[in-house]
C-alpha cells in the first residue's frame, strides 16, 4: 500500500501570524466566521486578539463557547446547531485540543449530517463530504489538531474518549502563532509539551512510521527538547520553538499514528478527566520501557535527538536506558507528577479494556495484551 501525506493547504508560522487570518478570509470570500473557543480563552482575552484582528477588517463572526477541556458529544450537537443559526460559512478555530476538535465534529457533521449522533463518526468515518472550511488556531503547544486529520469527543454516558480519524476534517488553514501560546500557565505549557514530545515519540516508533515521518518526527524531538524547559519559564525562544515544534510532530503523526500511551491517555481522560498531556505524560517512560525491545535503533536515534552525549558509544541497552531517562528528566524538570491519585484498583480492568479497544492501540510497535496494559496503569499508582 502506498504511504500517504496530508497536510494543511496553507500554513503560517511566527509571532504576528493571525493578523494573515483576515487576508485569507477575504482572499477566499468567506462570509461569516463561526469563531469556536472554549469560556476561558475568551475570559483571558486569548480570543480576543483574533476577533480584533477580524473587527480590523471589518468581517462578520459569531462566537461559539459552549466547549470544556475533553469536549463531549454535546458540546459538540450543542456546536451543530449554534452553526446552523448563526449561517456561517466557514470555522475558525481557536483553542487548544479541545476547541480544535469540536470544530472538526461540527465542521464534519453540518457537511455530512448523517452522523448527527456524532459515536457513528468513531475510527475512519466514511463521510463522503469534506467539513466546512476551518482555520485553525492553536493556543497551546500540544496537540497540533490544527494539522491532523484526528479529532477525540468523549462520550460522558459510556466513559470514553473516541478518536475519529478522517482526512475530511483537515483544517484548510493552521495559523500557528506563539504569541497565541504565551498566556499559558506553566503547569499548562508542560503537560501540553509533553502531549506534543509523546506524538513524535509514538510517532516515530509506531508501526506505519516511514522515513519521511521519520524526518518529521525527529526533528521534532529535538525542537521539543530544546525548548520545552524555556518555554514553561515563558522564554521567548521556548515558545517560539514549542510552536514549531508540536506543529512538526503532528505533520509526522496524523499519517501514521500513534501508540499505547495515548489509548492509555485517552482513558485516563475519559474516566478521571485528567488532562490529556498529563495522562500522556505520565504514560509516556512506562510506555517506552513496555516498547523498547520491539524499536530496533530507534531509541538510540530519540537519545541523540534529545541531547544525549555519546550514543554511537552505547550498547543497545545503554541507548535505550538513555532515552527513556531523557524523557523521565524532561518531565520531572517541567514538574509532571508520577502518579496518578484518582486511580483505583476496582478500575483497572475497565481502564485497560478500554485502552485495548482505543484507535491507537493497534499502531503500538508491541502489541499489548489487556493483561499488560492493566500492569502499565497499575505502575502509576
Ligand atoms: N486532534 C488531535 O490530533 C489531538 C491530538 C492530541 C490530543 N487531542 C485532544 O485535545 C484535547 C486536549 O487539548 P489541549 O491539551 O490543547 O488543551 P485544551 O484545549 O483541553 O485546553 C485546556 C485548558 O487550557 C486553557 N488554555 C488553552 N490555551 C490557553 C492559553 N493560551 N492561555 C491560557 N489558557 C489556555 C483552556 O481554556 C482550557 O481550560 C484532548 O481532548 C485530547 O484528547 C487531539
Ligand atoms: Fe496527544
């Protein structure tokens, strides 16, 4: 089978980026924006500075709010409907996983209104229809929706997050502007971070991987790296090379997809609300020690892309030790916990079946049995 690439139409990078958001509404003749973000952004002035940018140039929007971190179905029905009276015709997306993701269900489903109960869109949706147009606008520096062909809803009834995977919901446009980012607390741009080093780690090693994912997602690795910690001390260059970085890692993953430690995520955020780029975090070491027998070189490869002094030196344990402790020192120097309070005894064996049944486990280099993927929960207790 072929290898296929999809990426945004058009893309913008750097400080000042949103300000292209009115030449390219206008360039395209869209008419009125259905602007999707989340109560906090909007509290924060986050969304503000593109409804400023709008309000310049004199185009139509209305604001659609109604979206909480780990988006639900509803939020997402809630969304349809809000579209539909606002007449809008194109998205514009501003948030960070959350928002991005209840754009693309909203956007997917005015366009292809047969999955209007939104679980039918789960795994590869045969919609026939690409969504409304949407530009995206993260403002964090994680999940990189803005890029991907993925969105997750969760389904508050059956406690679960669902992955939809569906090349009709790409964003036409990523604007991808740190200043954007730089409100985030630090706690936020950490867990994010993490979120974003997991896809280009999962990423690289995940069954599909080829090498021109593999090009995406070590440079992604090593703009992460380097920038992570500057970032959460709210350094300009930090956030500037986080931007570039989580964009990079999601050019590589939504081809090829990811691995156990986000089906793992997934369920931590659908059961105990953990906010994804912690849960990541927290799976990612436990993940990678599970994996590393079934990654060849790679490890030696995320080592040297992470720093690592020395690598060509190392036996292969030596290297793979190498790389899971860089991992291990990024998190606990952007101040990750280890482990996870909330989680019970008596849940194991739901969390782990669910993880089995997520999206993302079949592209795990190992395949885990529910067995073992009970014994990877059961380290962060
Ligand atoms: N589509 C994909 O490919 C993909 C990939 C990974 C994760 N996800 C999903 O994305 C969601 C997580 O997204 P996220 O981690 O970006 O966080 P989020 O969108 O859930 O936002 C978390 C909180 O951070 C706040 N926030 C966001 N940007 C801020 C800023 N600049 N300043 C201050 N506060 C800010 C928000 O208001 C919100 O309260 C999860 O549901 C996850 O499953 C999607
Ligand atoms: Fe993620």
């Amino acid at each position: 089978m072929a290898n296929r690439i999809m990426l945004n139409e058009t893309s913008y990078h750097g400080a000042g980026a949103i300000q292209e958001i009115a030449t390219e509404a206008k360039a395209r003749g869209y008419k009125k924006a259905f602007v999707c973000s989340d109560p906090d952004l909007i509290k924060f002035g986050v969304t503000g500075k593109v409804t400023d940018v709008l309000d310049g140039a004199g185009l139509a929007y209305e604001i659609y709010s109604d979206i909480k971190a780990n988006p639900t179905i509803e939020n997402v029905q809630h969304g349809v409907a809000a579209f539909k009276a606002a007449e809008a015709d194109y998205i514009i997306a501003i948030g960070g996983g959350s928002s991005m993701d209840t754009a693309k269900a909203i956007g997917i489903i005015i366009a292809n209104p047969e999955f209007e109960d939104v679980r039918s869109l789960e795994g590869t949706a045969p919609t026939k229809n690409p969504c409304v147009p949407i530009i995206a606008v993260p403002t964090t520096a994680g999940t990189a929706a803005e890029v991907t062909i993925n969105y997750v809803i969760t389904d508050v009834e059956k406690k679960r997050k669902f992955v939809c995977v569906d090349p009709h919901d790409m964003p036409v446009i990523a604007v991808v502007d740190p200043d954007m980012m730089a409100s985030m607390p630090k706690g936020l741009t950490a867990s994010t971070g993490m979120d974003a080093l997991t896809h280009a780690i999962e990423g690289y090693t995940t069954k599909a991987a080829w090498e021109m994912t593999d090009m995406f997602h070590l440079k992604a690795i090593e703009i992460i790296s380097r920038s992570l910690r500057g970032a959460v001390a709210n350094e300009k260059e930090g956030r500037d090379g986080m931007a570039l970085g989580q964009y990079i890692a999601g050019m590589g993953f939504s081809n090829v997809g990811l691995g156990i430690a986000h089906s793992m995520a997934h369920t931590l955020g659908a059961v105990y609300d953990t906010p994804h780029g912690v849960a990541c975090a927290m799976m990612l070491p436990i993940v990678m020690e599970y994996n590393q027998e079934c990654t060849g070189e790679k490890y030696r490869e995320i080592a040297r892309a992470m720093g690592v002094k020395g690598v060509d030196d190392m036996s292969v344990d030596e290297y793979r030790k190498a790389a899971i402790d860089a991992v291990r020192q990024l998190s606990v120097d952007v101040g990750i916990p280890t482990k996870l309070e909330a989680l019970k005894e008596e849940d194991l064996q739901f969390l782990a079946e669910s993880a089995h049944a997520d999206a993302c486990a079949p592209g795990n280099p190992k395949d885990a049995s529910v067995e073992d993927l009970k014994e990877l929960f059961r380290k962060l207790m």
